[in-house]
C-alpha cells in the first residue's frame, strides 16, 4: 500500500504539486486506520472528429427506405416507424 501511495506522490510531483510525505506512523496508528484506496491519475478527454464522407454532386438525389418494426417494451411489443436514408 506504501508503494501506491509513493507512485502516486511521484505522479502528483511531475505534474507540478507540492506534498510532503506523511510523518512515520507507529504500529498502533497502523492497526487502527483503514487503508486508503489507490488514487489513480484522471485520463484525458477522448476526442472524435467526423468529417463528411464526401459532399453530394448538384443531381444527387435523397433516397429514403422506411418500413415498419416491432420493439419490444415493458407494456408489451409495440410496432414504430424506422427510415433509413442516402444520397445517390
């Protein structure tokens, strides 16, 4: 446990923070606290970017299929809309 929190103490200091070390802890301190749970460092944001397929030409035209699907709910299966859509 005293090397996770060393590791963290390290993380913590390459990214700028100021900590000290705890003062030593007896044996009695050490029976009578509960260990700490790790403390991992937070990652970065994941970012997805989409950019267009390709733009349609001046006589492309709006293709649409639709039909009629059953899903099923809590009150029982229930028929709804669904379309599906292109450019061609």
């Amino acid at each position: 446990m005293r090397s996770g929190f060393v590791a963290c103490l390290v993380i913590a200091t390459a990214f700028g923070g100021a900590f000290a070390l705890p003062p030593a802890a007896t044996a009695q301190d050490q029976v009578t606290t509960a260990p700490t749970p790790d403390v991992r460092p937070r990652r970065a944001t994941t970012r997805i970017y989409v950019y267009p397929r390709r733009e349609p030409g001046p006589n492309s035209k709006r293709i649409c299929q639709s039909w009629l699907a059953r899903e099923y709910r809590v009150s029982g299966p229930v028929i709804v809309p669904q379309m599906r859509c292109w450019w061609d």
